[in-house]
C-alpha cells in the first residue's frame, strides 16, 4: 500500500488531477444552469419563435469554444511544465493572464456540456495527459541537472539575469542571479525549468 502510495505521489500531478475534478463539476453545474436561464430567458423575450434555431446555434458556439479551451489546455499545460510553475504562479505574465491549465480544461470540458459520463471519461484523459507530460518533462529536467550541475562553463556574452555559457563546445542558454561579464567562468548550480541557472565561480 506504502509503495503505490508513493508511486501516486511521484507519477500523478495530484495539485493539478484534484482542482481539475472539483473544477470540472462546479463548471458543468454553473454553465448547465446558465443554460438553461439563457434558453428560458430567450422564450420569455421572443415565444416559441426560433427556439430551435437559438438552441442549436448556442450548442454550437459553446460546442467550439469547449473544443478550443480543452486543445488550448494542453498547450498551456506543456509550457507550464516545461517551465516547471507552481499551481499558482505569477511568472508568466506577457500575455496580461495568470490563467492556469487546470481551469482551462475544466472550463473547456464544461462547455461541451456531454453527460456525467462521457464528460468523466474527457477528465480522466486530461489527467492521463497531465501526468504523462509531467513525468516526460520531469525526467527531462533530471536528465539536464544531472548532466550539468557542478560543471564548469565561461559566458559566451554579458550575462544579464539570462545568455548564452559554454560548457566545453556546447553552447546553451542559462539564467544568472546577478549580472555577469563576458569571458567569466560560471558554474552550473541549479535547473530552472529546463534552463541552467549559473553562479560567477568563485576559485578558493
């Protein structure tokens, strides 16, 4: 039991796979009963007349839109775990949102407003999706810090917060807590998502 707890623990991103549940039915909830206010709504204001027609042309709209949040969370999804954010994260910030992945899905598997079981089955292929691009990115950055952390390289150009170190021939992009001259050796100190965050060495 302690050993499949664990495995759960290290393989399944439960911070995302728990808010995607709970998000995913009070989602499905709200925009069920939006829907039908907006239909009622629309009864009230025009009769029976195009019901039809305004029935079917929201499912479509909403129907597209559903499709487009679930493919646009996944791409999120991948570039927030590339750059390993927290859940809440506050980095990511070019694009004026702070909108995570997790309520994307939920979001987008609720507009698609399937039954209970077909929308269960779209949560557990996100979840599935989820820990497989965590577990993809995860090993990747391991793969990374075991390779270069503790190495020595020299900087390529002024390393202001983020450039270019050689590391023996290979040249590759890291970040720096402090700004550092060209032509300075640096050492390989940490992994920040999948860049090498490097240290002026200090030689003893």
């Amino acid at each position: 039991m302690k050993k499949i707890v664990t495995y759960i623990k290290n393989h399944i991103p439960l911070r995302q796979v728990i808010p995607l549940i709970l998000l995913t039915i009070m989602f499905r909830l709200a925009i069920g009963g939006l829907y039908e206010l907006s239909v009622e709504y629309y009864m009230d204001t025009y009769g029976n007349e195009s019901q039809n027609a305004y029935v079917s042309g929201l499912d479509i709209v909403l129907t597209g839109f559903g499709i487009f949040m679930c493919l646009y969370a996944i791409v999120v999804y991948i570039v927030e775990r590339r750059s390993h954010l927290p859940f809440w994260y506050g980095r990511c910030q070019s694009a004026g949102s702070n909108a995570n992945a997790v309520f994307e899905a939920a979001i987008g598997t609720s507009l698609l407003r399937l039954s209970p079981a077909v929308t269960a089955v779209i949560a557990m292929i996100f979840i599935i999706l989820f820990t497989i691009i965590s577990n993809i990115t995860a090993k990747h950055r391991e793969e990374i810090k075991q390779r270069y952390v503790g190495h020595i390289g020299r900087t390529v150009d002024d390393l202001k917060l983020k450039g270019k170190v050689d590391f023996g021939g290979e040249v590759l992009h890291a970040l720096g807590r402090e700004v550092i001259p060209k032509d300075t050796e640096v050492k390989a100190v940490d992994i920040d998502g999948y860049n090498i965050v490097v240290e002026r060495l200090i030689k003893e």
